[in-house]
C-alpha cells in the first residue's frame, strides 16, 4: 500500500516510515502542511494519508483531510497527542474518523490502516 504521511514532527516521521516499512508499506511522500499534503494526494493518489491534526501553514489536518477525502476518495487516518474523548470531540473530527495517538504504536498503525482500507470498500 502507497502511503502519503503529513506531519511536521522529524522523530514521527521516523517512526511512521520504519513502522510502515515493518508492515510492507511504502511511503510515497511527506508533507509538512495542509495545502502540501492535498497537493500531494492529488498528484501522488496514494492508498492511504497518515494527517497529524495540527500542521504547518494556514489549512489544519482536518481541513485537510475532508478536502483529500471530497476530491480524491482517498482515506485518511488522523494523529494526535490530544487523544482524551473530550478534547477529540473539540476538534469536530468527522464521525467515522480514525484517531491514532502519539507516538503510534506498530499494532495500533496495523489495525488502523485495515480499518480504514475495510470501510474504503
């Protein structure tokens, strides 16, 4: 599977591309902001998009990702340090959302990443 990461965190990044790596992903490119990581999705269509919440520049993950999954259909998995119910619900997250904490655990990438693969189809 075809992995686009937007994140701005070096040690994330790291962390996701040997993860990803263990479970036979590959990670077709990295973006630090919002409008790089829809750039990129249209241009790179990959499977999957792993989009930290919080991002450089003006667009944040999720407006991000709601334009990624409106334009290109492409599923999206959000990160985030802020991973108590009551501060995920603030950030007004679609319902379906995939919420992963930080730092992402190998296991935890796996069965988000089959999950939304599942509710893709």
């Amino acid at each position: 599977m075809n992995v686009l990461i937007a994140e701005n965190e070096s040690k994330t990044i790291l962390d996701l591309k040997k993860s990803l790596g263990n479970l036979k992903h590959t990670v077709v490119a990295v973006a630090s902001s919002g409008e790089e990581a829809v750039q990129k999705a249209g241009n790179l269509n990959p499977d999957l998009v792993l989009m930290d919440i919080k991002l450089k520049g003006e667009m944040s993950g999720v407006e991000a990702a709601n334009k990624i999954k409106d334009l290109y259909k492409i599923p999206v998995i959000f990160l985030t340090i802020f991973i108590k119910n009551c501060l995920i619900k603030s950030l007004q997250l679609p319902e379906d959302a995939i919420v992963l904490s930080k730092p992402v655990k190998q296991e935890h990438l796996e069965y988000g990443i089959s999950r939304a693969v599942s509710e893709r189809k």
